[in-house]
C-alpha cells in the first residue's frame, strides 16, 4: 500500500508519495480540489496522512469524496517535516 503524506498551504499543497515498491515521489501541485483529484485519482489506494491546517478539512472531504479517506489524525515526530510524513 502507497503512503501520501500532503502538506497544505493557502495556495500550493506538497505531496509526498512513498509507493509500495519505495518509489519516493514529490509534488507541488495548486491547492484546488480538481488538482487533488487529477493527482491523486489514478493512484492505487494508500493511507493519507494530511497536515492539521485551516484548509485540511474541506481537503480531507475533497479526498474522501474521492474515496480517498485519510488516516486517523496522529501526532508525528516534533523534528518531522510535514511532507515526508509519509516516510513513518
């Protein structure tokens, strides 16, 4: 199973994709939810993990509404940049 880790921002989002296979892969892509879908819609399933934001709640329905539901909210490491959460 693939894991997203998204880091959302006002304008932009970070994703940070860690395939089953342990491809690493990095986008920046537009805050929209037309641009979470085209990124995210052909992917295999993976568990989500979305940064505690303004904008990460209508991100998390965008995704689910995409049957994309992300993971339980957990705390990560102090010393851990948002977008390689998915690396844990």
């Amino acid at each position: 199973m693939d894991h997203i880790g998204i880091d959302v921002h006002k304008r932009d989002s970070q994703l940070c994709i860690l395939a089953e296979g342990g491809e690493l892969i990095e986008r920046r892509i537009r805050t929209e939810p037309e641009r979470f879908a085209a990124v995210l819609g052909e992917r295999p399933r993976a568990r989500i993990v979305i940064e505690a934001s303004t904008d990460s709640e209508w991100v998390a329905r965008c995704l689910a509404a995409c049957a994309w539901p992300p993971a339980r909210p957990r705390r990560p490491r102090p010393d851990a940049h948002p977008v390689h959460l998915a690396a844990y």
